[in-house]
C-alpha cells in the first residue's frame, strides 16, 4: 500500500522529460513524496524497479507491443502498485493500437487471440491475416455508436478509463475552424506530367476498390507523395498557393511537413517572402528546439516551420493562430495532436486548419484514408 509520500515514476516522451513540465506542476500544486521522471528510451538502459505510482505519459507510444520498450514497460508496470495512462489519443491509428497498453493494467490474451474476438480480419494478396482497422462484428449498416462499438468501449475501459472530452473540460476555448475540410490544390503543369508518367508503372487497382501499392515499389511510391507536393521549387501547386496566401497573413503562421525536404522547401519560400522563420525539425538539440519555440512564442518570428514527427507531443504554439498541413502522417491521431499545439489552453483568438491536398494524386487517397480512419476511432471512442 501507498504511504503519504509516494514513491512516483513517469515515464514521458524525452522532449516533455527536459522542459521538466512534471517537476513544475507538481511543485506548485506540493506534490507530496519523490517524483522521477525518465523517458521511453530510458526505460531500456534501467532496470525495472518498483513504484508506488507509475505514470506512461503520452502512454498511445506504447500502442506497438513490438517496439523496444514495450516489454520493459510490462515490467515496471508489474513491479507497481498503480499504473496510470495519459493520452489525450489512446488510438493514434486503429483499434488494435489498445491491446498493449491495455496489457498494462490487466492480464491480457494473447493478441491474435484477442484480435479474433474483437477486430475483423481479413486475407490480402499478402498476408493470411490482415486487420482493416474495423470491429468484428460492425457492418455497413452500423453508425456511430452502434452496439458493437459500445460493447467495445465497455470492454476497454472495464472501470479502468475516464474520459475527458476537450470541449466539455476546455469549454471556453475560441472555436476551431476547418479542420475536417480540404483545401483542393491542382498541380503546376510539369508536376502532374511527370507524376502520371512515375504513377503509370506504379499504381494498381486492386480488388477492394482502394489504390494500394506493392510493397516492393514503396520508394517510388514516397517519390510520387514528394512529386504530389512539388517537382521542384518552380513547379508546385502547393507552393503556388502558399506564395499568396501566407504574405496576407497578420498572425504568424505554422507551416506542417513530413519530409525534411518538404521543410526545407518550405523554409526557402518563406524566407523568399521576406517573413521571419524560423524551423523546428529532429534535427535540433532538446534546447535548441526549447529556444525555438520560445521565441516563437514571444513574437520574434512570422513563421514556423515545424516537422510532424516533433510537434506533435509537449509543445504549445499558441502564438500562432493558424496551422497548414502542406503533408499529413498517416496516423490521425499524430495531426490531430499536431492541430492541439495550437487550440489548447493559453490560445484568445479561432484557430484555423489548413489542409493543402493536392488534386487527384496519393496526397488526395492519404487524406480520404486517413479521414476514414478518424471516423473510424472517434466511433470506437465515442467522440
């Protein structure tokens, strides 16, 4: 049992382990007994000890029960009388994404297993086994919250989860504004010949209506979603875009890759318009990108351009008042927490959603898949 000072670990994303944002709140609301925290990687270099409290901050990283730290994890989460999972997106891409945090706070099945029950399976061209990201037992016919959905939010959550819905908690946040609407860009005539003429030996129909491509052709299939956003600096139909709209800006801006050559691409054009830039990528040190966002934050730059891989997690850019997604990843739940950056505590003014999405092309299939798989979540979710 828990003393009236407990012994306390969270375990945190690196970025949220530096800025020491755990250390500050619980010094000012007098956080009782030691509190530690350590990030993910940490957990592979650190023997599994015993915590009174033991806290997985941004805990959807612990939706693969391949990576390296999922098994460690399992182990400290044994050796701890409590076990505490934050994510404001515990589904960052498909159901199954629940079973190994799951796993750590009740005894599991073995994931097929448990898959079998609850997910539908289907064979591929690929594989014997292949989940489409829907429940077992959902049809066509089903619509939100039907009651399959509901008999799976009452088996996860088992008396174990409570929910926080943003707009009940965050009530008086300004409103957020086209974040389920495409803006439809054509692109540059060169761009789109030399994209049919790339797509023309890649892209095959398959049986299930949907454009899928073999894995064997995946390089030319990442060349096609670079060409889809520019052949080159002169030849974009996104940049066309961009060149117009972002000098009639009076807010500065956050620009949104997935590329490091779509930033830097970025970053050019930006610079080009005479707007104050600035860049926040991987690449930058813990207190390089500490330093970035805090002159961002006090109005020293018009524009930042930020890589989705970084500013999804423990950054807040309410400065800005404005977010365009020139790409997007492939996981919802990795844009939508790129989107809350801005539209969280702190932000006075509407944020804008810009999604930039080019016209008939893979760009266009990502954006209709990704949006099938958010409606897909929110359903599980019941949100």
């Amino acid at each position: 049992t828990m003393g009236a000072t407990p012994n306390t670990l969270v375990v945190a994303p690196a970025f949220i382990r530096d800025s020491r944002v755990w250390q500050r709140e619980a010094d000012q609301v007098g956080f009782p007994g030691k509190l530690t925290v350590i990030s993910y990687h940490q957990l592979l270099r650190r023997p599994p000890s015993k915590s009174d409290i033991l806290v997985f901050d941004e805990a959807h990283r612990l939706k693969s029960r391949k990576a390296s730290w999922s098994a460690p994890a399992r182990s400290y989460a044994a050796r701890s009388d409590k076990v505490v999972l934050l994510s404001g997106t515990p589904i960052p891409n498909r159901p199954d994404d629940l079973w190994n945090q799951l796993g750590m706070l009740r005894e599991m099945p073995a994931f097929w297993k448990w898959a079998q029950e609850w997910l539908e399976i289907v064979p591929t061209k690929y594989s014997s086994y292949a989940l489409t990201g829907r429940l077992r037992k959902c049809t066509e016919d089903c619509g939100p919250l039907c009651e399959h959905q509901l008999e799976f939010r009452y088996h996860y959550e088992n008396g174990q989860s409570h929910r926080a819905i943003r707009e009940d908690v965050l009530s008086d946040l300004p409103p957020l504004i086209g974040a389920a609407d495409p803006v439809y860009v054509p692109m540059a005539p060169r761009q789109r010949q030399e994209y049919k003429q790339m797509a023309k030996s890649l892209i095959a129909e398959m049986p299930d209506a949907t454009t899928l491509v073999a894995l064997t052709y995946a390089s030319r299939f990442v060349h096609l979603r670079r060409i889809s956003f520019a052949l080159d600096a002169d030849h974009s139909g996104k940049l066309t875009y961009l060149k117009e709209y972002l000098p009639d800006r009076r807010q500065p801006t956050v620009l949104v890759a997935w590329y490091r050559s779509t930033a830097e691409e970025l970053v050019r054009l930006s610079l080009s318009l005479g707007l104050r830039t600035i860049s926040l990528s991987a690449s930058l040190s813990a207190s390089a990108r500490a330093d970035a966002i805090q002159q961002f934050q006090a109005g020293e730059y018009d524009v930042m351009v930020a890589s989705l891989g970084v500013i999804a997690e423990g950054v807040t850019l309410t400065r800005a008042d404005t977010i365009v997604f020139v790409e997007r990843a492939y996981a919802p739940s990795v844009n939508e927490q790129a989107m809350r950056r801005l539209h969280r505590i702190g932000q006075t003014r509407p944020v804008n959603v810009v999604h930039l999405v080019s016209e008939n092309s893979v760009d266009a299939g990502a954006w209709e898949l990704v949006k099938g798989k958010d409606l897909n979540i929110r359903a599980v979710l019941g949100i």
